[in-house]
DNA sequence: TTTAAAAAAGTGTTCGAGCACGCATTAAAA
DNA sequence: TTTTAATGCGTGCTCGAACACTTTTTTAAA
C-alpha cells in the first residue's frame, strides 16, 4: 500500500500530452485546448497530485522581500521577543529565498511610525508584517498598502475592518475572562478587583479595552458581581516616579482592594509598589515573561503572568507570509495564540521554545 | 549587504579543482590527497558554506521508514492525540521520504507490548518512536534496538539509562509542583490534600511517583506542611463501579479533604463522584484534554488541567526522528514540552494547534 | 490554394547536491 | 618491465518543477 509519487511527467504521460503542456494547465498560463484541459484537470484531481515543494523552491529560486513594521525594542523590552520570532523564522524560511527588512520605530512617537510606514511603502516589499499599534496613524497606510498589492499580517493589535492576510495574537477578550477566572479562584472574600492600565494611551489601544470587558464580563457571568466590586483606572506615571500616588490613592478608596489585574506587560511596576508596601495578600496578574515581571513572578509578587507569547507572534507572522506567497496555502483571517498561563514552576518552558 | 549562497560549485572554482572533490571532503568519502582537503576545509570555513537542504532532499529521494510503538487509542483516547501528531508530522515530511508504520498495543496487556515489540524488530525500520508504559518488558528490546542500530526516541514515560536519542514529554517533578501551586493558590483555610493515583499500575509508572514528589516538596519548600497535609492514595476500581467507596472512605477519615490532584489523565472519574456528591469546595486538578475531561471543566468541577500536550509529544517525536536521520542535526537527549495549564477559558487553543 | 498569424503542444535547460562512473597518475606486485 | 591495484580527481546524469524556446497544428486572411 505504498503511495507513488506523483509526477507532472506522470500526469502527462496519462493525458497523453507532455510536461509542459500540464505545467500550463497547473499555473493557468494559457493557450491549452479546453479538452486538455479538461483531462488534465480530471487526472490531477483522480491521482490526487501534489506537486513537490522542494523541486519547486528549488528551480524557483525567487526572492522574497519582507518588510517588518515593529516598534524598537530598546525602548521597551517586550519587543525583543518579536525580533526573536522574526529571526528564527528568517533563518528557517532563508532556504526559499525569504529575507526580512526590519523598520524599527520608536513605540513612543506617532511621527515615527509614520515616517517608517512610508519607508516601507518605497521599498515595495511581498509582503509586510506589522504591528499596528498606532490605531489611527496606521488606517491611511493600510488603504496604500493593499493598492500596491503588498500583503500585510497584523499582530498583536487586532484591528478591524482594515482586510489584512491574518491577524496573529491573543483573544484579548478571553485573555480577560481568563485572568479573571484565575484571580478569583485565589479570592476567598469579598473584595475589590482593580483592572489597571498602566501608562499606555487608553484611546489608540482597543485591544485593552476589550481585555476589561471580558474581565468584567466573566464576573457578571458568574454572578459574582455582588462579592466582588470591578473598579478600573488608568495609572499613568513617569518613568522616575512609579504608580505609588495613584496606588496608594486607590487603596485609600478602596481598603479591601484583594486583588490587582494589569492590561499589559507593566505589571512589575506594581509588583514594586506591593513589595514596598509589603502588601502581601492582593492578588496580582499581568502580562508577558519580560525580565522584570519574571523576578517578582519569581519572587511570588506577581502570582501569575499570561503569556502573549510575542516571539511566537513574531514567528507565525512571517510564516503566514510565507505560507500565502511561496507555498500558496490558505491562510485563516485571524490566529489566535494560545492563553499561556505562566507560573514560577513552568516559567522555563515558556522562555526559549522549541 | 546581500548574502550571496555559497554552492559547491563555488568552492570547487575557489579551490581550483571540481566539485566531485569537494562533495567527497563533504562526505568524507575519502580519495581526496590530504593537502586539497586541507585546502577545500578552509574555504569552507572561509565561506561559511551550509548545504542547500532543498536541492540535498531532491536529490537523495531516499525513504525512511519510521516505526511508531504506541497504545491503542480505543482503549484509552488519552492515545489519540499522539496519532494525530504523528500524522501530522508524517505529513510535513512525507516530502522528505519519511513513512511511519505503527505498531498499536493494547496498554492494558504487556504481552500485546512485547508481540508487537518483537514485531518492530522485524522490521528493521530507519527510527522508532516508542510510549515505553511497560517499562519491565520494555527493557531488553532496548538492548536489541541499540545493537540493530535503530535510533528510538522515547515519548510520553521517561526511562533512565536506556540511551535513547531523546526523551520528549514533560518534566514529572516540575509538573507536580505546579499543580500543587495552582491548588494552594485557591485554598484559603488549613486542609488536606489528596494525591490521587486512580487505576494505574504505580510500580510500573514511575512518572507518577515523581509528579508528586513534586507536588510534596512544593508544600515543603513553602513551608506550608502545618497549614496542608498531604496524602496520597491509589484509587483502583473496575470500569463499572467508580472511585465512590475509596473516596467516600478517604472523606470519612479526612472530614477536612480540599483539593485532590489526579495525577494522570482520570481526573473524571473523581470529578463524577464530586458532582454526584454535591461536594462543590474540593478543587480538583488533573490532566490532559481527553473528552471527558473536558466537559467537567466546562462544568467548572474540573478547575484545572494541565496539558501534556500528546499530540505535541507525537509531533516532535518523528519530528526529532527525521532531524536526525534526515537532517543531520544535534538532537537534544531531553525536550521537556511546556506545562500547559487549561481552564475552560482557555482550553480551545490547546485542542487543535496550529 | 497559399500564406501568415495564432494557438496548442513539445523540448530542453536550469536550480544544487549526490553519486556512479571513468580517466589519469602513481605505487605495488608479478 | 609489464600487469594490476590503489589512489586522486573530474564529468555527467539525476531528482521534479519552472519556464523559455521551438515545433507542430489549427484557424483565418489573402
């Protein structure tokens, strides 16, 4: 019962026709009699042909340019991890000519983003991989890239109706709903749950947004809303000051305040806050393995982190590229991550995959 | 800055002689006089050259019949997910000529095992991918397998000192340290806590010992062995009749039971009798995604579970296999895979990945 | 009917590595 | 010295698909 490969030469061979003739037929390139191609058609379909992507990725020896929109990593580390994925998957996917251009901007300035979004327009990449998370600056981009024909993923800010290939990152509303479920299987008392934005611009990011929501949303569902009280707040600080003001503030208003969900990856600026304080019986949960949150996760400060798995994100983004515009595949509208939830005793696993 | 690819040919020309040279340094095939070699060894170095994986795997067309010794997943769908990660992987590679044949046991019968053991050997396949769960009887056919040359790569149950080419599956210990820090974390009051071996055979699964050990040190090292006793217990009951007796008995002899940790994939078992029971405080966590499972996580009797991840297991199995037969590359002799935990929020991600 | 143009079908080279084969040179055996 | 073997090295075919190029056939125009 060994499977046969099948060959263009044996599909010819069949149709009584030559190699050429059902190569035309494969890549629609015309000028074939409609019965041949009929017949050709129908023998593909009955010997289940596949045709053999070494063979192929060798002869074709195209170049594949893509471009990489992503905000620079020095300035905030949770980038890293995305270079990372891009270059594991450069290196895997250098054998079919794909080569990554990176234009990095600085997370901080709209200007910046702009100015290397039409960078990336100029050099007329295949394909394109961003992070979108400058909302409204990236919408007239997108309009330009799908005119001339550039595919582009989205990852980690989903963004709606803009038609992108794929969109790669976390469900944020069950991302929410998760960290509520966790959270309050460690609450044994009525208490009061703060969702914390720390220091991002509320306005331009939805996907935090949504995270509240299903936050919220899973203790209206279990109808805990009478145990425990939901308060959010924005805590916006600079970088010398820390959210000490706000905190303290907030626990004034709210002395039973058990536990502490924060939207992004700066959950360690309140896990230095609790440490200070000594406050340890508020429950905390944030996001993302970046070196400072893995000390207090460490240190028992932070009790779980969800991993948004950046580096895979990174990853798939340029494999999804590369499925569409080298092996042809179908590609899903929207990848989802999966809810990786991160504790001191399986940390490890998370931080160098595969 | 375009790196150019370095082919033989361009070595040859830069060594002034042909490539059926170079090919045979690259080889080692011999017949080379030791000052050429000297001389291609250094431009290749020079030039960093990597062999073209594609252009190699067109030409060699050579098929690797792998061999995969597995239980029967009718008997226990805990076994289906590592055959459909076998597939999968037979899949990506079949383009690199790999075939699997799989050699299905009954994993309640050791004769099954050793029949189709002694089958494998017949059949001299290029690798072998082996769930060890009878470790006795699966001793000497190690011994066999090493002497016909035949590379296996254990999955699922970790077996010291058999020499394979890589362990893959979860590290036991870390795994039970995790679930006993998942469980402390929703126990509020002073309690006991039952480690649950149910319907296994202990002397010969020596995973479950060490997951918890895990679990044990966990309360020792957080120095919580005053407020938590742990026990542990092995629950063995006919198919028809159910955990309820033991249980029932452990209840009456811990009035105080508030957490059980199953320690293999039967956790629905003991979630059956909680929720015929009402008993609707004891946390209970367990493992794998296997149907049943699910639906008691859903329920929310189940709180967590953590993944195996056996079609992942599966996966990199063949995976490690066909790196090393095929690919030549450095096998890692343990790839532990991430400890997953899954609550109903997040458990779609983890049922069809990727 | 002839001729040109268009359409259809076929041929042959290429990609990079593997490997069989064969030739040439040198060393060893007769 | 001749024969045989061993060693060193180069040539050329192969894998399957892509595509440029050529040849054959059909159709339309003269």
């Amino acid at each position: 019962m060994k499977k046969k490969i099948v060959r263009i030469k044996d599909i010819a061979e069949r149709a009584q026709t030559s190699k050429g003739t059902v190569d035309r037929v494969l890549h629609n390139r015309g000028r074939v009699a409609d019965d041949v191609r009929e017949r050709i058609l129908a023998i593909i379909k009955e010997l289940n042909y596949e045709p053999n992507l070494i063979a192929q990725s060798l002869k074709s020896q195209r170049a594949f340019n893509l471009a990489a929109l992503i905000p620079d990593p020095n300035l905030d580390s949770y980038w890293e991890a995305p270079h990372n994925g891009l270059e594991k998957a450069e290196k895997e996917l250098r054998q079919y000519g794909v080569r990554i251009t990176k234009f990095i901007f600085n997370s901080h300035s709209d200007t910046s983003f702009i100015a290397k979004a039409k960078e990336v327009g100029r050099e007329h990449p295949d394909g394109l991989l961003i992070a979108p998370i400058f909302y409204k600056e990236a919408l007239p981009f997108f309009k330009e890239w799908a005119e001339m024909g550039i595919p582009y993923v989205l990852f980690n800010t989903q963004i709606e109706h803009v038609n992108p290939l794929c969109y790669i990152g976390q469900d944020s509303y069950r991302s929410g709903s998760l960290a509520a479920k966790i959270l309050r299987f460690g609450l044994h008392s009525p208490g009061t749950v703060l969702v914390a934005h720390v220091n991002e611009d509320i306005s331009n990011s939805a996907h935090l947004i949504t995270k509240e929501e299903g936050f919220r949303d899973f203790f209206k569902s279990e109808q805990l809303e009478d145990t425990f009280k939901v308060i959010s707040n924005e805590i916006n600080f600079p970088d010398e000051e820390g959210p000490d003001k706000q905190l303290d503030e907030l626990r004034k208003q709210y002395p039973d305040l058990s536990a502490i969900y924060v939207t992004n990856s700066k959950a360690f600026e309140v896990a230095a806050y609790l440490e200070k304080n000594a406050l340890k019986d508020i429950k905390l949960i944030g996001y993302d393995l970046i070196g400072r949150n893995q000390q207090y996760l460490n240190k028992g400060i932070i009790d779980f982190l969800i991993n948004q798995n950046p580096l895979g994100q990174g990853y798939w983004g340029i494999h999804q590229l590369a499925n569409h515009l080298i092996f042809k595949k179908e590609i899903p509208a929207i990848k989802f991550l999966p809810l990786d939830i991160i504790t001191k005793e399986n940390l490890d696993y998370y931080l160098d995959p595969q």
